[in-house]
C-alpha cells in the first residue's frame, strides 16, 4: 500500500457532473438589522443572493472557524439537499482599493433543519483572501451576502450502502451527508481524516451526534486510514464520497478503484486546485461580443477576456466550480480543470476559461 498523504494539508469545488443540480432562487432578505459590526459586504445583493446573519462563531481546532448563518428575522432558509454548498461574497481592502471575492463553502449541517446554515471555514494561509477575510470579519452580529445553495457534489439516492471519507476540512460536506443518511435510515459509514487528535475540529459536535457509532476518526499519528480494511467490499454496490486536499484523495480514489469500485461509484470534490498556466499563447475569439484577445502565456482566457471589457462570470478561478463554464464554437479546448467528466472534455463542446487553454493557435468561444 502507498504512504498515505497526509489529510489535513489544502482547502475546495469540483464534483462529477452527473450531480448537478442548481438551487432555486429566492428573493433577497432586504430588512435585516443594522449591527455596528464589520461588514463583510454593504452594498444591497441582488435577488439571487441573500443578506444573512451570523448567529454563531466558534473558533475551532486546527484554525477552523464554525460559523451558523440565519435570517435576519428568523424566518426558515432556503432548503439545501446534502452536499451542497453556498457562494459568500466578501470585499477585502487592498493597497490600493477593495477586491470583491466570491468563495464557496460547504454546508455542513442538516438539511433537515432550515433554521441556519452551518459552514466550517479553514483560515488557510495559502488562501487568496476569501477565507482569511472570513476568519477577521465574522463576528456574531455581522451580516454576509450569500448565494442560494447550488449542489454539485449529491447523494445517490440508490446507493445500498454509502461509505464518506473526508481529509481535514473537506469534512464538511460529508458532515451535512451523514445527517441526510441518517435521517434516511440508510446504511453509512463516514471515515473522518486528519493529521493529528489536537488539531481535529468539529470532535465536540461529533460526540453529540445520534449516529455517532457510524463515524470512524483516523489520526496520521494514532492510526490513518487504510483502505483495504476499513472501505466496504467493492461487490455490495458501495458508493464512496471523498472531499479533502487533492494528494489524499487521490490516494483514496485510486484505492477504491484498485479495490474494484468503478468509477461510475466514486464520486469527489475538491476544495481548490492548483492551476497550470503554461503553454505557448493564443487567439480567442469572443463570437457574442465581437472582441479578439491574444492570450499569453501564463494569462488566463477569462483574464484576457476581462481586460478587453468582456463580461465574466468568476468564482473559484481554479477550475472548481464551473461557474466561468462556456460553449466551445471553434478549436479544440486544453482542458485542465477538475469539474468536468471525461466524457465532456472528450466532447470539447465547453470549457472552463479561468483555467483552460487551446490545443491549437484559436479557439471561438460562446461569450
């Protein structure tokens, strides 16, 4: 068996695409209260986002912050299946202004209760600012503008058994599963990863919970995850959900396929990826907005795009998300994000421009 990597090492969101399924959109909360707490964003949100209050802060192990997120006048939120995750958008002062991020977090709690949505956020410091901001802004009182919950990480609901193993803070959608399946009564098992004991948030939460005998803790230094023994047998039809850095789940992916799960049963998300902007440069057509743009080497399509005044549609900027997801009219797409299926990339028809690039000197895109 390789050397297991370690669990509690990166942030992240790329699912397989046969989970897609997208939030409906509600109106916008507009009376929430004033607070003369910071604000992570002053500016009214459009009807698509929504003005949320955070209700509860706990500062966690391992440079974990728990956040419970509510309606300013205490009304139920917006329901949210299993797996899924919100955009928090937040302004970050820079030298020389404000830059508006949009990060997506994980809900990690029960579906089942309406009442709030629950994130754990990592204060990583490789973020790009999102989660940094987060971890100095989020304060009880403070209020958020957040995304209705878009799901691309969802349970199969024909699984006979469903096994979740999740590396440090990619926990927490696996967290919100468990809640599902148990109020489900369906069979469960979720593996929960980290390096070290000390540094393990959400253990106090853990030890309350009803289904706390389905839960297994694995510690790199007491005991880590081995595949072989603690994976379910590949013959009854397990589907696995792993979510963690990308060298852990890369370790669990290619153990379960070695053990005989096949792809179709192995489904993943990821917190954030590294991007590769190497290559020779290219032309891009913009075919809705009649630009041109030369793009460079280690310049992204949607960074050429923006400076030339084309309007695009950003998130993750890592090739999570899909957010930034457009049609491919003309040339064939160097596909390097982690959110489509092979199929799709096989099909070049799309491609996500915050990361991809162009086998060939042009590509025409639908933009």
């Amino acid at each position: 068996m390789p050397e297991m990597p370690s669990a509690a090492s990166a942030t992240c969101c790329d699912a397989a695409a046969s989970a897609r399924a997208a939030g409906a959109f509600i109106p916008t909360m507009q009376n929430a209260p004033m607070t003369d707490q910071p604000l992570a964003s002053t500016a009214a949100p459009p009807a698509d986002l929504m003005t949320l209050v955070v209700d509860r802060r706990v500062d966690d192990r391992g440079d974990i912050m728990r956040l419970d997120l509510v309606a300013p006048d205490g009304a139920d939120l917006p329901p949210f299946e299993a797996g899924a995750h919100v955009d928090v958008h937040v302004d970050v002062h820079v030298d020389d202004g404000e830059v508006h991020l949009v990060r997506q977090y994980s809900l990690c709690g029960d579906p089942a209760d309406r009442s709030r949505y629950r994130l754990g956020i990592l204060d990583d410091p490789q973020s790009r600012g999102g989660s940094r901001a987060l971890h100095r802004l989020a304060q009880v009182g403070t209020r958020l503008t957040v995304g209705t919950p878009r799901n691309l990480f969802g349970l199969d609901a024909q699984a006979p058994e469903t096994v979740l193993v999740g590396g440090g803070i990619g926990v927490t959608p696996l967290l919100a599963m468990a809640h599902a399946l148990h109020g489900q009564g369906r069979h469960f098992t979720l593996h929960y990863c980290t390096r070290t004991r000390a540094r393990t948030a959400f253990l106090d939460e853990i030890e309350g919970l009803a289904f706390r005998d389905k839960i297994v803790l694995h510690f790199d230094d007491e005991g880590p995850l081995v595949p072989e023994r603690d994976l379910p047998s590949a013959s009854d039809g397990a589907h696995l959900y792993t979510c963690g850095p990308s060298g852990f789940m890369d370790f669990v992916i290619s153990s379960a396929l070695s053990l005989g799960y096949g792809a179709e049963r192995i489904h993943r998300e990821y917190f954030n990826a590294e991007v590769d902007e190497s290559g020779a440069g290219f032309e891009v057509e913009a075919a809705r907005s009649g630009v041109r743009v030369h793009v460079a080497e280690g310049v992204s399509i949607a960074a050429a795009l923006k400076a030339a005044g084309v309007a695009v549609n950003l998130s993750c900027e890592s090739g999570v998300c899909g957010t930034c997801l457009v049609d491919v009219l003309e040339g064939v797409p160097d596909h390097r994000d982690k959110f489509l299926t092979d199929e799709e990339r096989e099909a070049g028809d799309q491609m996500l421009i915050c990361c991809s690039r162009a086998r060939g000197a042009k590509l025409v895109l639908d933009i």
